[in-house]
C-alpha cells in the first residue's frame, strides 16, 4: 500500500524547473517508492546492483546511452562518476525533468552534487511520514501557528488520543512499518542499524570500528532533545574528539540526526551558542535508548525530550515537504537558563514556542517568553505551548494552546 507523501508537489515542481532532480534523506523512508510511483512510466535503475555501478565507472557515456532519460538513478551516492555524464547531457539537451535521482548518503554526494550539477539539480529532502500524511491530511503549508493557519488547520484536525501519540513516538516514522503494523518493531530497527552500518557508514564513510560507532549512537541516543556535549559523548565511547565530530557528521549528512541552532542576533549576547541534538526518527531513538515500549516511554525519564523531539520533526518535515532545505528554526536559552523549546523566524520575526507533553497547559508554561522583550525588540508573532490538550485555547495576548495534531 503506498502512503500519498506531501512531497510529491515539490518533486513536481522541481522537475519543471531543473533538468535533474534530488531526493535525499534516510534509509527506507521512501525516497524511492515516492519516484516509482510518481513516474512509472519512467525507466528505473539502481546503483546497488555492481554491474551498474562497474560500467558507471569505467564508461558513463556508454551507460548514459544504455539509460537514457527521462530516467529515475536509485542510490546514487554509489556511482559518483555519473554526474559528469548527467551534466554533460543536460548542457547538450537543455530540458527540464530528466534525470530524477534517490540517494541516503550524502557525505561524497553532495560534494560531487555541487561540483558537477550546480545551477542545473534541484533538492529536496524526504524524512518520514508525517502526522498529516499519516492522517491523509492534504495541507501543505509550513508549520507557523498564526491565526490564518490554525483557522485552516482546524478544518483538517484529526482527534489523536495520547496513547496513540506515543505509540507513534515509540514506534517511529518509517513507513513500512506504518503498512505493516504486525511488523515486530526491535527486529525492524535492528536490522535498519546493521544495514546503516555496513552500506553508509562502514562501506562510504569508511569508519573501521563498527563496535563503537554503535556505541557512539546509543549515547547520542540517550542525549536526544539536549544540549550537544561531544567531548563528553567522546570520552565515554573510548575516541578522540575529532573523530567523535567526524561521526557526527556522518549521522548528520544521512539525516540520522539534525542540530538545531541556537538563536542568535545582535540582541542575544547572553546566549549559548551550543547546538540541541535530534533524531530525525524517534522511533529509532527508541531502539537505540532501550525504551522497548510505548508506555515504558511515556512514563520514563526522556518522555519529555522524546514528546520535544516528535515535535520538532514534525515541523522540519512540514518544511522540507514544501522544499525549503534550512528551515528557520532555532531554540534560545541563555546564561541564567531561560529556555524557550522552539523559535521560527519569518519576515524578521519570532515566533515563539514551548513544548509540553502535559495535557494541562497554563500561562505559568509561558514564563521565559518576557526574554523576548530583550532579544526581539517587540518584533514577535504568534507562539504558545505546543501540547497533548485537544483543542485551541488563548493563554495570553497572541499565544495559544496549540494541541500536537495541528502541526
């Protein structure tokens, strides 16, 4: 059964704007069946097979001739040299939507990407699946919670009860398990870990010692929805720092983790410039941590940093469906530890929020936003406390209760 994606619009609009077109992300989110499925008229190749790849490199002429296009290329990250080949043929032919390419990797990729193909490729980057696709909600729009878009959202609001919150956040986002809901949860996930390992990380990224680049992902794990302390993290694993940021890149460059940055201005001297530390999938965060059910989840001691999580992939999938690769999002805290969850500028504006997996929400929840007075200069919109309370309610002025399935 295949699962509409909201990405499918970007895709499209893409392919009539450049000659190639990039879908990066995870393993086994889709990438692939999302092409297939939009184009299937289209000629399919896949660089996991080694003939492909071998005749890739030796002759990509000759195999661009074998595989003309229009033509979907599926792990391309394998085949480097073939980008030359696209560039050349999309310098000769000048059309638009020719080549449309799937890789999970993009430490070498990218590169060659921005090498070869600049000005003539355009990106975008698939995670999994949303609540909205989830709910086959077809809402497009980035998450930004003014009155326009609540009034909207709230036509197209399913009601999601807390259990089934957290089933999602413990069960992830993958969509095969999402077809296959008999589908034993541990046994997925630790099959999804070796192959990582063995095809991304070992075989592309060359990391030797497998053992404790596994052990450096259980830490980071157990450090999802916190303040980045690598030093930390690098000692505990037995590794010097800079291979402890080396591997953070490879979990960042295959959308394993994201980073979110801090907000920063000219008004923002006391805060921290230290990054917080997400996985893209919360489900897998779950394998890796040890939390081997939903209710052992929701009442351990990371509810609340695997509830922030869910969250903020949430909104940094409703930004990537609608193609904008760096999301403006940040969280603030400062030396005297006042934290706000989550801030998205826009048009030289914050909008703030926090983010509560409580079901009783209050304006004591919105006690840091009198930091904003300071670092905003009064240019803020519309915020509030992203919760488990199941409909809108103002707290105070512009900020609202906005319940989790209108994200």
């Amino acid at each position: 059964m295949y699962i509409k994606r909201h990405a499918e619009l970007t895709v499209q609009k893409l392919s009539d704007m450049f000659g190639a077109v990039l879908v990066t992300g995870p393993r086994q989110v889709g990438k692939t069946t999302m092409l297939r499925e939009l184009f299937a008229n289209l000629d399919y190749v896949s660089f996991d097979d080694a003939l492909n790849r071998m005749i890739a490199a030796d002759t990509p002429n000759t195999f661009l001739k074998d595989n003309p296009p229009p033509v979907i290329y599926d792990e391309v990250q394998k085949a480097p040299g073939i980008f030359d080949g696209i560039k050349q043929n999309l310098d000769s032919s000048k059309k638009k939507g020719q080549f449309f390419l799937s890789g999970s990797q993009q430490l070498k990729m990218m590169s060659q990407v921005s090498e070869s193909l600049s000005g003539r490729i355009g990106i975008m980057i698939l995670l999994g699946l949303s609540l909205r696709e989830k709910y086959e909600i077809n809402d497009h729009t980035p998450f930004l919670a003014t009155d326009e878009y609540m009034e909207k959202r709230k036509k197209k609001c399913p009601s999601i009860a807390s259990k089934d919150v957290w089933e999602m956040i413990w069960r992830g986002s993958m969509p095969e398990l999402e077809v296959n809901p008999s589908f034993d949860w541990s046994i997925y996930y630790g099959s999804y870990v070796s192959t990582y390992i063995e095809r991304d990380v070992k075989d592309l990224a060359q990391v030797g010692d497998t053992i404790k680049f596994t052990r450096f992902m259980e830490l980071m794990a157990a450090r999802n929805g916190q303040m980045l302390n690598l030093q930390t993290v690098a000692g505990e694993v037995g590794i010097s720092h800079p291979t402890a940021e080396r591997w953070l890149s490879i979990l960042t460059a295959s959308h394993i983790v994201y980073l979110m940055r801090p907000y920063s201005n000219s008004l923002t001297k006391r805060a921290v410039k230290t990054p917080k530390l997400y996985f893209l999938d919360t489900g897998l965060a779950a394998y890796l941590s040890h939390w081997n059910s939903a209710e052992v989840l929701k009442n351990g001691a990371m509810s609340g940093a695997f509830f922030e999580t869910f969250v903020i992939t949430e909104v940094l999938k409703s930004y990537y469906n609608a193609g904008i690769l760096e999301p403006p999002i940040y969280y603030y805290r400062d030396k005297d530890k006042k934290e706000i969850d989550l801030i998205i500028e826009e048009n030289g504006r914050i909008y703030p929020y926090e983010i509560k997996q409580h079901a009783d929400p209050s304006v004591r929840d919105l006690k840091n936003f009198d930091v904003l007075n300071r670092i905003a200069d009064g240019l803020t919109g519309p915020g509030g406390v992203i919760c488990l309370y199941d409909k809108p309610v103002t707290l105070r002025d512009a900020y609202r209760v906005i319940p989790i399935q209108y994200l």
